[in-house]
C-alpha cells in the first residue's frame, strides 16, 4: 500500500467534503429517483420544474469542479462500484451519468460511496498520524548518563521533576567532588576551581580536557581546543547557578519537559566530563 501524508489525505479529505456539499446543493435543484423506480432505463436525476437552467448549469459546473479536485480520493481509498457490465467505476468521477438514460448511479450511490470514503481517509488518517509520530527518535531518560539518571529515577517516576533535577545536580558534584577530593569548597566555587585553566596542585586537582590547549589544528571547534576548555567551565558553572540552585531554593514545579530538557543538560556536561583527564599537580619531592 502507498504510504501517503498527513497533510496529502487531509487536503484529500477536504475536497471530498467540498464535492459533498457542491453535489447536495444541486441535488435540491433536482427530482431524485433510483435504479429500481427507472427500472434500469431512465436517469436517476432531472430537473425539477420551474428551476432556472442557468442556475442548474451553475450548480453542475460547481460540482464537476468539486469532482475532479476529489476524483482521486476513490483511488486512494480504494472504493471503487461494481456495476454490471461496466466494471469497478469510480462514482465521484462518474456522477454526471445520473442524468443520462441507463444511469450507472443513483444519488444514494454518490452520497454513500462519499460517506464512505470520508470514513476511510480519516482511518488513513489516524494511521499516517501514528506512524509519524512513530518514527520520531524517542528519548528515554533512562539512557541519561548513569550518574544523572541514577540520582533522578526514583523522584521522576513519581512525577516530582523538580526534586529529580535537583538531586541529579547534586549526584553530579559530589561525584566529582568525592573523585577530587575537593568538599573543602561550595559547589560553584568548585566547578570555578577544578575547571579552571593554570597549574593544578595536590590541594586544588583539576579536570582538564585532553589534548594540548596550544594545538590549533582542530578544525571542527573554531579556534582549537583551547575554547572548548574554556567554554567546558562555563557550562558547569552556568548549571549550577540557573538550574541546580533555582531546583534547590525555590518550590516552583517544573513539567515534564521541562525536567528532561534539564536532566538532558545535564547529562551531556557529566558525558564531557567523563572525557576530562585528571591532573593532580606535581608530586612533592620526598624528604632524604
């Protein structure tokens, strides 16, 4: 089966609607029989007396207009009419043939086969909808990095996406506080210290990003290294000032979307983090 767009069966759909209402206001120019009163011989339709023609050949040039924008729904849906002699007939391309003798149609014929079609087109619809919305990326918190999602699961599946953020925040900086051992310091001062460019010391250790900050040849981060470096700092700090502490000391709720764009935030600084390399100074020179 052709996979169709959303927005293609909609527009579909609405010109199926627009021939729909193009073909009941002619109709009420019109006498309506059927098949078994014709007897398989006469139309199915006619004028009814004392209509204006000019009104009626308005009326039937506004549904055929309506017809050949909607024509293309009946191969859409696939609902064709089986009519004797004649094969699988699509009625919307075909209702002009009511007012012709040995019509093919009735108008109960267009307006269920229409019904129909609507029907389907929205089913198809529904289906387009879901599988759009399917084949969208999905983002599990659970594949946060571990440290982060580790310290949020138990808050986030009770819904309190603030306290998740928070204790995600805090896991973050103690993990690291506790590697460098550094709990000498608040947590921005912290991040402004272990971050920092400079010589690192066995009082203040110090992550550094890999490579030598002078190397310019890294072409993918304008300018090198080096900014990265830099920049490495300001998002750790950034954090803990616009997230970690406004989690920590105001009671303001925070949706759910809102807590995995924060959790995410956070789960990247902890995964560029994992990359950093540990400088812990120079060793003091032992005693002879």
């Amino acid at each position: 089966m052709a996979n169709y767009s959303v927005d293609y069966l909609r527009r579909l759909r609405d010109a199926v609607e627009v021939f729909a209402d193009a073909f009941d206001e002619w109709m009420r120019t019109q006498v309506e029989s059927d098949h078994l009163t014709s007897r398989g011989l006469m139309p199915t339709v006619w004028a009814k007396d004392g209509q204006d023609p000019a009104v009626v050949r308005r009326l039937e040039l506004k549904v055929a207009e309506a017809a050949g924008a909607a024509a293309r729904a009946v191969a859409v849906t696939g609902t064709y009419v089986m009519v004797a002699g004649a094969g699988a007939l699509d009625p919307i391309a075909n209702w002009f043939t009511m007012s012709a003798p040995k019509a093919m149609f009735s108008p109960h014929d267009i307006r269920s086969t229409t019904a129909g079609i609507k029907g389907r087109l929205s089913t198809m619809i529904a289906e387009a909808e879901t599988a759009s919305e399917s084949a969208l990326p999905g983002f599990a918190p659970s594949q946060l990095h571990p440290v982060i999602w580790t310290a949020a699961a138990a808050h986030w599946t009770t819904h309190q996406y603030r306290v998740a953020v928070r204790e995600a925040a805090e896991a973050l900086t103690v993990h690291w506080k506790t590697t460098l051992g550094r709990n000498d310091v608040d947590d921005t001062v912290f991040w402004q210290q272990s971050l920092a460019p400079g010589a690192a010391s066995a009082e203040q250790p110090k992550l550094v990003w890999p490579g030598n900050p002078a190397d310019k040849t890294n072409r993918s981060m304008r300018g090198g290294l080096e900014p990265l470096a830099k920049a490495l700092n300001s998002l750790a700090t950034g954090l803990n000032l616009t997230v970690r502490n406004i989690a920590t000391h105001t009671r303001h709720e925070l949706s759910e979307q809102e807590g995995l764009e924060r959790l995410a935030a956070y789960s990247y600084l902890a995964r560029l983090l994992d990359n950093c390399e540990i400088d812990r100074g120079e060793e003091p020179a032992q005693p002879a």
